[in-house]
C-alpha cells in the first residue's frame, strides 16, 4: 500500500487488536479500495475485504470528546508448558527403557544440600582449608555435615604415592589410604569419614570396569557419558547419605572438594558429572564455590580469575561463591571488577587473604557472611536443625569458640618456644609430607601455652657411609647434628619406608635414652627405638629388621615382617585402620595415664612389620616395659621406660596423630610436649587426665554425647 502523509494535531492514537477473517486472495472491491487509497484518500479502516467483512486494522482517532472505541481482538492463547521431564512426554508412547538410562540419569536423594568447591589458575591454593572452614562453619550452626574429596588421579589410592609429591597418606578408622584434605576435614569438623569418602578416578574407572566385566552394561558401548559420569553421581549420592558425625544421622550438608585444577584433562569427567547432578537435584540443593588466586602485582589483578572462571563456565558451571586467596584483604574495586567481569554479585566474592593462623579463616568467612551467602543459595533456613538428643561436646562448634581457639593460637605463638628435634627423612618434601603430626604437635603445644620450634634434622646425617672409612668431614657432620640434639628440648622420630635413614633415626633414639631427653617414637620411631635398644643394652649388635636386612645376614631380627601380609602386593597391604591397644597394667603405665586411665584405647595403624616377640622377656628383664598390646596379646604397640630412669622415654606402633583434634590433642603427643616444657607439666597433665577419665574420642569413634562409650 501507498500511505500519503497527513498531519494530525492534538489526536492520539490506538493500535487495537485485529481479527482477520480470510486470507483469500483480494477480490474486485479490495482492488478498487487500493487504487482509491492510492489516489489520496485518507483512512484505512473503510475498505471490503473478500466475503464482505470491514477490516478492522484502521487507526482510530480519539478526542477528550470522543473516547476510543475497544475492538476484540481473538489472538489466540498462549500454549501450555511442555511437561518438564521428557520421560512424561513419551509417557504411554515410549519404548521400553535402555540399560544406559540409569547411567544417564540415576536416581538420587532429593534431600541432602551439596557445596562444591574446585580451584583455579593454579594448585595449593587452600581447597581443603576453605572446605574444612565452611564446614565447621555450618557444623556451628547445628548441621549435620559430611565431606568428599574427588582426586581425579588414576591411582585407586593415595597409599603407594610419594610424600614429596603428594604429601602424607592420611589413615581412617576404615583402613582407608586417602588424600590428606580428608585429615583438614575430620580435625576441623570433627568427623569419622571412610575411605569411601575420597573418590579417585582409579576407583570409578575400577568400579566401571568390573561391572562391565559381569555383563551389567550388556549390548551397550561403555563410555564416559553416561557411564563413568553415572558413576561417579551415584557414588557420590550412596556416600553422601553416610552418618560421620557419630550421631548415626543422615547429614544434611554434603561439602565435596574438587581435586586440582579446572581446565586439568583428568578432572573434566567429575565436572561433567557434578553438572548433570546439579540439574538431577531440586532447586537450592547445590552450590558451587570457587577458589582462584588474585597476585599482587603493582596492584591486585583479576585476570588469572576471569579466565579460571570463564574455564568453569565453558563447562557449564556458573560458580555461586568466588573466593579469592590473595596476600593482602580484596579491594572493593577488585572484588567490583570481578563480579562485573565474571557474571556474579560482589556481595559473592569472598576475601581469604593470608592470616597468622590458619584457624582465622574461619572467622574470615564468618566476618563476610559467608553462611548468610550458602542459606540464600540453598535455603538452609528450611533444614531442621534441632538434635533428637541432648548434646554436651567439649569440642570446638560455635563461631566464638573457634574465634577464641585462634587467640590462643596466636598467645601460644608469642609464648617462649619448646624446641623438637624432627628426625625424619622426608623433610625436603614440606611440611605436606607429616601434616597430621605437625597438627597434633601443634595441638599439644597450643594445649600447653608454648610455641612449637621444630629443628628438622634429616636422619640421613646421623649415619656413617657403609663400606667406607670415616672421615673427619663424615665426623664433623655427625657432631654437629647430635649437638642440635642435645640443644632441643625433646626429640621426635617419626614412621617412614625403606632403608634410607634407617641407622640415623635409631641413633637419634638411644642418644635420647642415655641423654635422657624427652623421646617418642611413632610406627618405625618405636621399632628404631627397640633395635638399638638390642644393640646397647642387649649386646646385640646386629640387631635389626628384615625391613632392611634384605639379604638375611642378621642372626637377630628384633623386627619381622607380618606372616598375614602378603610379599606379593604391595597397595592396601599392611595392617591398616582402627584396633584396639589393651594396657596391661592401666594404673601404673605413663601411657595408660595419659588416656585417662583407659583399660584399651582405639587407634589407627599402618605398618607391615612388628616387634618380634622372642626378645620381650629379654627386654623386660633389662627395664623395657611393653605396656600395651593387642587383643591377641601377641603384638606390642607401646612402649616405655619407667618414671624413675627416663622422664618421657615411649614408643607407639600405631598412629596417634590421625586423631589428634583442634582442643583434644593427642593424648601420646601432649604428654611428650608436657615433658619437653620441664618443671611439673607433665605430672599436672597426668593428674588432670587420670582425674577426667577416659575420653570417649579414644574409644570406638562418638562425640561426647550423653552416655557412654
């Protein structure tokens, strides 16, 4: 149509709705109505359209004297929702369902919240602190919480890997060899996980593959998706259900970790798998919080963050929580920059920047709201918190009790130190590779008001070369090694593999016995302990182990290889996890007494080789008091001297470190601390603990709940 131009004052227009009624093609009178349209006139709402009905399109002009008139419009409505699950579409014409359906979509619990946490730009960046802080954040607030650890390394565990690169194997009550995160998890929100908690790549594609092997996936194309991605799903939906709080409830929250780098090859599998689990869930059932780094560099920069979080979002992960680690609290301007650059509110942007002790991070968190944060994503509002029974833990839970532990921490840190000699033979490989020990150390000092001052010695340095002459070099190197032995106030020796650094660790044990200097030996520190016990109190010079006298050259092996344990296999091999350690005479044993008193204690082992029960008597005979065992009485898993020829001389075949809590130090490692303070620490501890008790955390695992253990 040709429209001419007009000029219309004071009207207003109204487009109404309009019905059209055919769309045949324009008969004789539309034509006729074009061409007059064409030849000036004006309007359009006058013309006959094919069956003789009006066109109702035309403007209709209103005046405040002539109200618009209303036309009906019969646009026709807008369509109904499609069902949103496609299994309801199909319903009634859908073919029969497909082995891989399961896989695709398995079933899970609709009920439990999930905190995903993953990291960016680079590793080490505090995962495992972050995870473990808001954990026992939300444990504060009533909830009862778990933790998993997705390691997307191909190993089924962390049992055969090196403490230089991967750092210390951390133990469960299950036997479980696990990444030691697991170890921040059950210290910082007290738990009892199983080895079921750590989920590696090895494991699923294991678990996969023997189910594959049976003619589970029978007809079908095993693949990543939907299969080792269903795997990993419903292995996170079976553990996630698992009570590890000792109340024998359900959690509620279900914090996950996600093992090294987003963008890593390896992880892309979990990512993918944790992507359809968020879509198989309700609303507000899961969080992704995501950790990156902020360098300062004339200024804190935000690019590594924007790529890490643009590497998440092409997986289809839009992170809820940023946490930055940075050395310096975030800017306002960097965290604005952030959340415009990175698709998330500012108010999302997390601050963890470097603090004294790293039991501020969780005042750090709490100080940003961080759980007011998590209840906006989740709703936990509509959790019920309330316990079907009355609680009465002494250990840390509310915000003001993890807030004062930290000001302990730092009053412990400005106190006059106590110096341990750590001979080990791992040193070079970090702190990483004895966390667990340098936490209950560390607990036993805080406990005591001291600051913990390790000397690390590698053991190395304490052995003369075989099958060479000494030298005045070799000499000078040993004598100045056993000269910071002397100095320390006490002296530590803790377990190890191999040959390496064996003569240097049980030298550093009998000069702690004819020093009298305050010693414990853990797992290797106790057998050491025993061999050269042999060597300078028995005369028996060739004492040794078979660990290390490969060749069977020694006539008097104190130390022999378990007959359970295979020389076939080496992984999970070992006698692993939680068993019981009878005392022998609990009123009289340092030991004994340092647990309260307890008839039998419960602690966790990892070690193939033992005490060799033909030297015992020998051993007793000479002042060796062997004060607790097992259950069979035929292995011995502590030792000591009496009060009245050493002030702390023990030994432990298991693992005290891997329950030692934040406030519950371990009961072994804090009388050693007490020793090395001097003056009356010890004796008070003693009193104080054979007046409290046992403590229940030392029995079959539960927190202090009313009742008994």
């Amino acid at each position: 149509l040709i429209f001419k131009p007009r000029t219309v004052k004071s009207t207003s227009i109204n487009l109404q709705g309009c019905k059209i009624v055919s769309a045949e093609a324009p008969g004789p009178s539309q034509k006729d109505g074009m061409a007059a349209a064409s030849q000036g006139e004006t309007g359009l709402g006058h013309e006959r359209l094919g069956m003789g009905t009006k066109r109702s399109l035309s403007p209709k002009l209103s005046t405040a004297s002539e109200p618009a008139q209303k036309v009906q419009c019969s646009l026709p409505p807008c369509s109904p929702p499609p069902p949103d699950d496609f299994e309801e579409i199909m319903r009634g014409a859908a073919p029969p369902p497909s082995p891989s359906t399961a896989f695709f979509r398995p079933a899970v619990d609709r009920g439990i919240k999930y905190l995903v946490v993953s990291g960016g730009v680079c590793s080490s960046l505090g995962k495992g602190v972050a995870t473990s802080s808001m954990g026992a954040l939300l444990r504060g607030h009533g909830f009862r919480v778990t933790a998993i650890k997705l390691d997307p390394y191909v190993n089924i565990d962390a049992g055969l890997m090196s403490p230089y690169e991967h750092g210390e194997v951390f133990v469960l009550d299950d036997g479980g060899e696990t990444d030691l995160d697991l170890g921040n998890y059950e210290r910082m929100m007290f738990l009892n996980l199983g080895r079921s908690n750590n989920i590696t790549t090895g494991k699923i594609y294991d678990w996969v593959i023997k189910k594959e092997r049976k003619g589970d996936y029978l007809g079908k194309t095993v693949q990543v998706v939907p299969h080792i991605t269903g795997a990993i799903i419903e292995w996170v939906d079976r553990v996630a259900k698992m009570s590890t709080d000792g109340s024998g409830l359900p959690p509620q929250i279900c914090m996950i970790e996600l093992g090294g780098t987003v963008g890593d090859i390896e992880s892309m599998p979990f990512i993918e798998a944790l992507r359809q689990f968020k879509f198989s869930l309700p609303e507000n059932s899961l969080a992704w919080c995501h950790c990156s780094y902020i360098p300062n560099m004339s200024g804190q920069k935000t690019k590594p963050t924007q790529h890490s979080v643009k590497a998440l979002l092409s997986l289809g992960i839009q992170a809820d929580v940023i946490i930055c680690r940075s050395p310096d609290p975030l800017q306002e301007e960097t965290r604005k920059k952030i959340g415009n650059q990175c698709n998330i509110q500012p108010t999302r942007i997390i601050s963890a920047h470097d603090v004294q002790n790293l039991f501020h991070v969780v005042g750090i968190l709490a100080d940003q709201h961080i759980v007011g944060l998590l209840n906006g994503i989740l709703k936990l509002g509509d959790i019920d918190t309330t316990s079907p029974f009355p609680i009465r833990e002494t250990a840390l839970r509310s915000l003001s009790d993890w807030k004062n532990f930290a000001q302990r921490v730092d009053k412990a840190n400005d106190a006059k130190p106590v110096v341990i000699a750590f001979v080990g033979k791992y040193n070079k490989g970090g702190g990483d590779a004895y966390q667990s020990m340098l936490a209950a150390l560390s607990h036993a000092a805080i406990s005591q008001g001291r600051k913990l001052q390790l000397d690390w010695v590698d053991a190395t340095d304490l052995e003369r070369p075989k099958g060479s002459e000494s030298n005045s070099k070799v000499e000078e190197r040993i004598s100045g090694v056993e000269a910071r032995l002397r100095a320390a106030d006490g002296i530590f020796v803790p377990g190890g593999f191999g040959d390496r650094g064996f003569d240097g660790k049980a030298r550093a044990a009998g000069l702690a016995r004819e020093w009298k200097k305050p010693y414990l030996g853990v797992c290797l520190g106790m057998q050491v302990a025993l061999i050269q016990f042999a060597k300078d109190v028995l005369q028996l010079h060739d004492a040794t182990s078979e660990e290390v006298d490969t060749k069977k050259e020694s006539r008097n092996p104190v130390i022999v290889y378990m007959p359970e344990i295979s020389k076939e296999t080496m992984g999970a091999n070992m006698r692993l996890g939680s068993r019981w350690v009878e005392f022998v005479n609990p009123s009289t044993s340092l030991v004994a007494g340092l647990y309260g008193g307890a008839g039998r204690i419960m602690e966790r082992h990892r070690h193939r080789y033992e005490f060799n029960i033909a030297y015992k008597v020998a051993m007793e005979k000479k002042g060796l008091i062997f004060s607790g065992q097992d259950e069979s009485k035929e292995r011995m898993d502590v030792i000591e001297l009496p009060a009245s020829t050493h002030p702390f001389y023990v030994g432990v075949q298991f693992h005290p470190e891997y329950k030692s809590r934040p406030a519950q130090p371990s009961p072994p490692y804090h009388g050693f601390i007490a020793a090395a303070c001097g003056g009356s620490a010890l004796g008070e501890l003693l009193a104080k603990s054979r007046k409290r008790g046992p403590h229940p955390h030392w029995c079959p695992f539960t927190l202090d709940m009313a009742g008994t253990c």
